[in-house]
C-alpha cells in the first residue's frame, strides 16, 4: 500500500514543490547532464543548484555518479511512479464524485424541463377599484 510510504512520498513532495528542481527533472528526463549543465538555464550558482540536487537525490528522484571530478545526474523515476499511484487513488475518488455529480444534475434538469400539469387553483378576481367619479352621488 502506498500509504505505507508516507515519509518516502512526503520527500518526493517536497522536491518536487520548487519549479527550478521540477524543471531540472524535465531537463533529466531527456538524458544524463552534469551539474553545469542543470545550473545553466536558471540564474543560480553552482552551489544553489548543488543544493537543489541534493534535495532529488534525497527524494530518490535522481542519482548521482562521479567520474573524474565531473559529477553526473540521471533520472530516477522509481519514485514518481509512487506518487503517480498515491495521486491516482484521488483522481479516481473525484472522478467517482464528479461523476455522482452530474447524474444529480442531470437528474434535477430533466425534472424541471419535465411537463407537470400545474394545479388548479381557484383563481380570485381582483376586485374592481371604485371609480372616484361612480358613486359620487352627492
């Protein structure tokens, strides 16, 4: 059960919170970059965006190799797919409301476009103002 992955979703939440990590993934979904190459299209140093890149490591979002003095990312989707999961259990709970929602709606539109035959109700005639100028007998 997902819910069993509360702390390990609770960091894959936290990642994925920030845009500029969240646009770091999408750069990592298209292959392997160095840590230059992740820091390159925002206004950050080097350092900033190494502290972006340890907060995925942590999610488990991606990993991270070592080659000379060059250091590489790569995607890790494992946990995405937890989240994708813990996300799908409430997209199909509002799928099923919404759903719920619109028979009512439907429900309650066709009974007020259904014809129903009004009751009759006695009809009272107004009565008739007095003509000032009827009755003026004096």
């Amino acid at each position: 059960m997902v819910e069993l992955l509360a702390p390990e979703l609770d960091t894959v939440f936290h990642a994925l919170g920030d845009p500029t990590r969240r646009r770091m993934l999408r750069q990592l979904a298209d292959g392997e970059r160095t840590v230059s190459q992740l820091a390159e299209p925002f206004s950050i140093s080097l350092a900033a965006a190494s502290k972006h890149i340890k907060t995925l490591e942590s999610a488990g979002l991606i990993r991270r190799d070592v080659r000379g003095r060059t250091h590489f990312c790569r995607l890790d989707p494992g946990p995405l797919a937890s989240a994708h999961e813990w996300l799908s259990f409430y997209e199909r709970f509002w799928s099923g409301r919404l759903d719920q929602l619109e028979r009512l709606l439907r429900q309650d539109d066709a009974r007020r476009q259904s014809p129903v035959t009004p009751e009759k109700s006695p009809v009272t005639p107004h009565p008739k103002e007095p003509d000032p100028k009827e009755g003026d007998d004096q």
